[in-house]
C-alpha cells in the first residue's frame, strides 16, 4: 500500500465529504423541523458541525478498513442517522417521503455546486491539481450519494421515499419487515456488484449529464 498515495487521497476527497455527510443528514432535520417535528433540532443534529454526524464506526473505521482490505476498489461507509418521529409531521405519509428527499437533494445541489467550482478554476487558469482533483472529486461523492441513498429499499432514502408512495397495506408491511435486515441485503447487493450496475453506474451517468447541461450557459460565458 503506497502511503503517499493514501494521503494525498484522503486529503482531496476529505472536504468533500465532510460536506456531502454534514448537509446531506443536517437537510433532514431542517425540513423535519420545517413540516412539524423538532426531533432533530432539540437533540442537537440539526447541524452543519460534522462532528454531531460522524458516526466512528460507519464514517471513518469501515471505509478504513475497507480501504486497505481491497486496495481502494470498494469504499461504504455511512453517518449517524438523524432522529425523525415521522408521527409528529403534520401529513405523516406525505412528509416522510419528503424529509427522506432532502438529504438525496442537497447531495445534487452540492455536485452542481463543486461542477460550477470546476468550471471557474479551468476558466481562471488554476492548473494546480490537487484542488481539480478536489471539485472532481466533490462531484463523484455527490453523485454517489445522491444515487446510492435513492435505492429503493429501506433504511436508505429511496426506501423510506417508496414506503410513502405505496398504498397502506401489505406493501408497507412488507418494507417495515424488511428494514431492519435492509442494511445487510443493500451490502450483500453492493459487494454482488448489482447495485453499481444496474443503480449507481446509469444513475451517475443521468446526473453527470444533467449538471452538464445545467452548466453548460456558464461554462460556455467563461470560455
């Protein structure tokens, strides 16, 4: 294992991480709080301190190890989730689905934020590359948690935003049977290496086009 090579890694995608986790868990609590529950304000997550978000095991040893396991060819790894009672919201079915968007959303807006950093430095003439390899690199993280948090299966975003879809009754039953084995089947999915190619691959290529075009007027004004 190159260690320099490890450190310079960890520098770049660092800032960019801390960000996507810190605003992607801080967005649910603000709409929470904003469609009637304080769960998350009153315990304190609803933060833009990462520290409130890291869990230790889920945000630094799994990715570690993992890391250093398969070389840098597989990376999980995830934050503390933000308390929710999904009672207290005003529409309880409705405004699950989006407080489960919010943290998905604020991923995209983020990609379309470090692409637009990218642009500005290739168009001022900025050629050091560790801060490209940052603004690429804080689109990638984006864009994967943006796609992998919107798998629809429970505990992930999607599962939580398909329970709100579906109709009461046994399709809902059935998803609240599965959480609470839906973490160990999404990693069973991702090491099969289904998810990344029927998931996260094409989900990734839609968003990287979709931030393309969205940019392009500016990329096309700075030239």
């Amino acid at each position: 294992m190159d260690i320099t090579n490890l450190v310079q890694t960890v520098l770049i995608y660092a800032l960019p991480v801390i960000f996507a986790i810190t605003v992607h868990e801080a967005a649910h609590g603000y709409v929470a709080r904003y469609l009637g529950d304080d769960t998350a304000y009153l315990m304190g997550r609803m933060t833009l301190n990462p520290l409130r978000h890291i869990d230790p095991i889920g945000t630094v040893l799994m990715p570690l190890v993992l890391y250093f396991a398969t070389s840098g060819a597989f990376l999980f790894g995830y934050a503390k989730p933000v308390p929710v009672q999904f009672g207290n919201l005003r529409h309880p079915k409705r405004d699950m689905v989006w407080v489960a968007l919010a943290g998905p959303a604020s991923n995209f807006i983020m990609a379309i934020g470090w692409a637009v950093v990218l642009v500005a430095l290739v168009a001022t003439g900025v050629d050091e590359s560790f801060f490209l390899k940052m603004a690429q690199g804080g689109v990638l993280v984006n864009l994967v948690m943006w796609a992998f948090n919107l798998f629809p299966l429970p505990p992930l975003d999607g599962g939580r935003v398909l329970a709100g879809l579906l109709p009461r009754g046994a399709a809902q039953t059935l998803l609240a049977r599965i959480e609470p084995f839906g973490f160990f089947i999404v990693m069973a999915l991702v090491l099969a290496g289904l998810i990344s190619t029927w998931w996260l691959i094409p989900l990734i290529g839609f968003g990287s086009q979709a931030i393309g075009t969205l940019i392009s007027p500016l990329a096309a004004l700075l030239r």
